[in-house]
C-alpha cells in the first residue's frame, strides 16, 4: 500500500515561491505516475501538474505553465513541486496522489488529469498568497 505525506506549504506574498514535497512509502517502485493536485474553498478540486517516474515526463495544467515544476527524487521516493511566480488565485489546499500502487502506461498516465483517475492521496497542505 502506498502512503503519501505532502509538506511544505505556508503563506507567501505574491511574487513568491515554495516547494511543496510529497514523500512516499509502500510500493513506491512501482508507483509510476504522480501528481499534485489543488483545492480551493467552493471550488472543484483540479490537476495542477503530473509526473511519470518511469522516464521524468512531466505534464502540466495551462494556468501553471512556465511558473511550477513538478520533479522526482527517486533515491528518496519523493515528488516536488516548485511554485514560483505564485498568485493570490493559487491559494488552495495542495494534494499530491498516485495514479496506482502498481505501474501504468506513459499515455494513461498523461490523460490521468482527474481526480477519480488517481487512488491514492495524500493529507494535503495548505498554501496561501497574500496580494
């Protein structure tokens, strides 16, 4: 079973940065598809960027294009999230999920971009941005 614990949200003023961290345990190995997504009060929660472990190929939702990087450490099962350029509209509770405790393919991965096409989540963390 694969657990997932996200961290390093807080506040920042527009302009900012933070990189968020999702660190997983269990059958990490074959985990191979990863992504980060957002939730912000009354609204639905949406795929912000997705990763596939198998070879770094990244994906990325158009309103974060050019500002967020989503990356990998696979020495330590963990996935990033680099938010720079950040806006008052990027204010939600980040979640990082996993596609499945066992591998996918690279196109099921890229059309992955929904919240039922993941299985495993993680607590969240906050992120603010103050105008």
């Amino acid at each position: 079973q694969v657990q997932l614990v996200e961290s390093g949200g807080g506040s920042v003023q527009a302009g900012g940065s933070l990189r968020l961290s999702c660190a997983a345990s269990g059958y990490t190995s074959t985990s191979n598809c990863m992504a980060w997504f957002r939730q912000a009060p009354g609204k639905e929660r949406e795929r912000v960027a997705t990763i596939y472990t198998s070879t770094g190929a990244t994906y990325y939702a158009d309103f974060v294009k050019g500002r967020f990087t989503i990356s990998q450490d696979n020495a330590n099962n963990t996935v990033y999230l680099q938010m720079n350029s950040l806006k008052p509209e990027d204010t939600a509770m980040y979640y990082c999920a996993a596609a499945s405790a066992y591998g996918i393919s690279r196109t099921s991965c890229r059309v992955a971009t929904k919240g039922v096409d993941f299985a495993v989540w993680g607590q969240g963390t906050q992120v603010t941005v103050s105008s």
